[in-house]
C-alpha cells in the first residue's frame, strides 16, 4: 500500500472519528500517531514523540497565543463590549435596524482587542440582544446579527486563527494583520448593508430605537477611549517598530488588566476566573497543534501534499480554478468542523499546492493573499447550517429563538459574505494594499 493511500484512508478515518464526536485533538493525535508508526516504524515514532511537544510548546512565537487570549478575557471582565455597544447604539440605534448595526458596529470594536470568535459573539449576545428584544427585533434578525458580528472576532486584528496561520506557514505576524484590516472593515460594512436591506425588506422585524442628543452620543463615544488606546498600543506599537507581535499581546494583557482595575470589576475571583479560562482555552488549542504537527509529520512521510500538488500542476485548469476549488471545499467543512481545526487541518496541504502554482505574485504575497481568503472562508463556516458554532452559541443564550430561525436570520449575512469573498479572489490588491502601505 502506498503512503499516498495510507494518508488518504487515514484522513476518511479522522472524519468518521470526527462524525461520532471524538474531540478534534484527539482525533488528530491518534490518527497522526497511527500513521507514523504505519509509515515508519514504532521506535522512530517513539523517539520523535519523546522531544515534539517540547520542541513546539517551546517556541517564543507561540506564547503569544495565551497572551491574546488573557487580553480577550480581561477585555470581557472590564466590560467593554458593553461601553462599546452603547457608544454604537448611541449613533446608529434610532433607525429601523440600527441596534443590530450598533452590534456590528460593537463586535468589530471588541474583535479589535479580543480576537476570538465566539468569545465577541458569546460577550455582545449579552448587552445587545434584551436592547434589540425591548424594540421589538424578530427572533432571527436579532440572533442572525449577533452571530455575524461575532465572526469578525478572528478577522479584524489581533486575530488568534491567523497567529497560527502564520506560524504555520511561517509568515511574518505583522504582515498578516495589516492584511486583514480592510478585509475586516468591508466584513463590518457588507454586514450592516445587510441589515438595512434586511430592515427595508421585513419592517416589522425591527423597529427604531430612542433617539439621543449629540452631547449624550459623544460622551458614550468618549467612554470607549481605552478601547482605543489598547488598539493603538498593540497594533500601532508593532508597526512602529516598538514591539514584535509577542510583545504587543503582553502589553495588551496588562493594559486590559490595568483598565479592569480601573473600573473596579477586577476581583481575585475574577483574575482567577480569567487565568483558568485562558489556561483551559490555550490547552485545547495546543492538544490540536500538537495533534496537527503529528498529522504533519504523517503527510510528509506519506507525500500526500507533494503527490497532490504534482498532480493538480498537471492539470490543464488555470489556477484560479483550484483556488476556487479550495474555498468551495472550506465552505463544506466549515458545515461540520470549526475554523481552528480547519487551519490547522488542511493548511499542510493547502498550502503547498497554492504556493506551487503561478498567481503572478511574490511567493509572500501569495502567502498573505491565500491565508486571508481561508480566514475569511473559514469565518463564514462559523454562522454556516448544519453546526455553524457562533450560532450555537448565541441559540444557548437565547433559547426561546428556534435554531432554524437563528439559522434564517443569518443568511443575509451569508450574501454578504459570499460577495466579500468573490471581491477578495477576483481583485488580490484589496487585501495587498495595506500590506504595501505598511511595508
């Protein structure tokens, strides 16, 4: 049996383990495990084993994974996703469908500091949907908004799925962020278009919120101004050359720490509290790196990801066909798998067939290009039926919505998704220009 057929039976296997709801992590480690000792013995497996984990969790580069992570957590226990929320319901809330704006609006400010999907939609679910329930809002307009805007929790920087990405691949963490700010504001924009149209279209669904003076909106704006300054020291520090990306989740963490002491909802419970769901949170996320870099080792041995490519680059396809191809496949997956284990799944493969083909890019660019377009197809994954894990989670706080009707209130967000993506593969230099800006 061929290394190519070992891999291909080994991937259907972590499916099926996968379908009966074995925890990715676990899935990846058994069946990278299994097919290294298939492919290579049980001794070599053994000695390789005795050293991987601390060669990856040793890394200086992935420390910056729990560091955003604690920053997510404290920005949550300082409550500034409530300041935000009202700061954007204050200027957008008194027209037909502006609560959910103002949720969009509210996400795309907290993903600026947070960097978890389900964590900016789990923490908008509970100051935005009583406000959007009090106006009247339908079930699926007001679950719908919350789950979309949760997804720009992993696009607008920092993003945890693209820190990974980029170690990975081994790009430049800076680069990757600049190149996805304007692909996260244009995910923030297509969404409230949506909504307006939406509101247009169904005006029973929603109805206008309280209009307040301009004095009132700028005080509530004046309110989110360590949302701000956080952003500016993190992102701003690492393009002006004060901090590498590791070094501005530090300073992230402790200045959300220092705004949470601020505003007197830092307790030792608390901290605690904080402490222990970024320790649960970074262990998972390890166990599948782990898992992933098992799975690595496997399909080098098997040489899937070169046969795959060898093959592909025979066809007589061009290759924006594959590409094409590549994103359908992530929109399937991301019915059944969530965005993290998808990165961390296919990137090995993925990777090296894009990167084999000519787009008419530097191989950098190339890089940067496709790892945008899988985060902003993985993104949509996130509010896709059957799973859709950000609607999930905002169905468990709103039980009273059916989960088909959450479902419904998504799709014009899908829309506006799917235009999103078609603009970022028909035109490169949308994602490209802040990179070229910036570098």
């Amino acid at each position: 049996m061929s290394g190519v057929t070992v891999a291909l039976l080994a991937l259907l296997v972590m499916m099926i383990l996968l379908a009966i709801r074995v925890p990715i992590g676990v899935s990846m480690l058994t069946v990278g495990l299994g097919g290294y000792i298939f492919l290579a013995g049980w001794s070599p497996a053994i000695n390789g084993l005795k050293s991987l984990a601390y060669d990856q969790y040793s890394s200086y580069t992935f420390s910056i994974v729990p560091l955003f992570l604690l920053m997510g957590e404290f920005a949550t226990r300082a409550g500034l996703s409530q300041a935000l929320f009202r700061s954007a319901n204050t200027w957008l809330g008194h027209r037909r469908g502006g609560i959910a704006m103002a949720t969009i609006g509210g996400s795309a400010g907290f993903g600026a500091i947070a960097g978890s999907s389900l964590a900016t939609a789990a923490t908008m679910a509970q100051v935005a949907l009583p406000e959007m329930r009090k106006y009247g809002y339908s079930g699926a307009l007001a679950t719908g908004s919350v789950a979309a805007g949760g997804t720009l929790g992993i696009l607008i920087p920092p993003s945890i799925v693209l820190v990974l990405y980029a170690i990975l691949t081994e790009q430049n963490i800076a680069k990757l962020f600049a190149a996805a700010f304007i692909p996260g504001f244009l995910a923030a924009f297509g969404y409230m278009i949506a909504i307006y149209i939406y509101a247009r279209l169904r005006p029973g669904e929603s109805q206008p919120g309280e209009r307040v003076g301009y004095r009132e909106r700028f005080i509530e704006l004046w309110r989110v101004w360590p949302v701000l300054v956080i952003f500016l020291l993190v992102i701003g520090g690492i393009y002006a050359g004060f901090f590498t990306p590791t070094e501005a989740a530090a300073v992230g963490a402790v200045s959300t720490l220092l705004v949470a002491l601020a505003k007197r909802t830092m307790t030792w419970r608390v901290l605690r509290q904080s402490l222990v769901n970024t320790a649960a949170t970074t262990g998972m996320i390890f166990l599948i790196v782990l898992g992933a870099e098992l799975i690595n080792i496997f399909l080098a041995l098997s040489r899937l990801p070169q046969t795959a490519a060898a093959r592909i680059g025979d066809w007589q396809v061009a290759p924006i066909v594959i590409l094409i191809a590549i994103l359908l496949l992530y929109f399937l997956l991301g019915t059944v798998m969530d965005s993290l284990s998808m990165i961390l799944l296919t990137t090995p493969i993925f990777f090296p067939i894009i990167m084999g083909m000519d787009f008419g890019m530097p191989p950098e660019e190339l890089a940067i290009w496709f790892g945008i377009l899988t985060l902003v197809t993985v993104e949509v994954g996130l509010i896709t039926p059957p799973v859709g894990l950000n609607v999930y989670i905002i169905n468990s706080l709103a039980p009273d919505v059916p989960m088909i009707e959450t479902f419904r209130g998504v799709v014009p967000f899908l829309i506006s998704d799917l235009i999103r993506v078609a603009l970022l593969v028909a035109f490169p230099a949308i994602t490209l220009a802040a990179l070229w800006w910036f570098f």
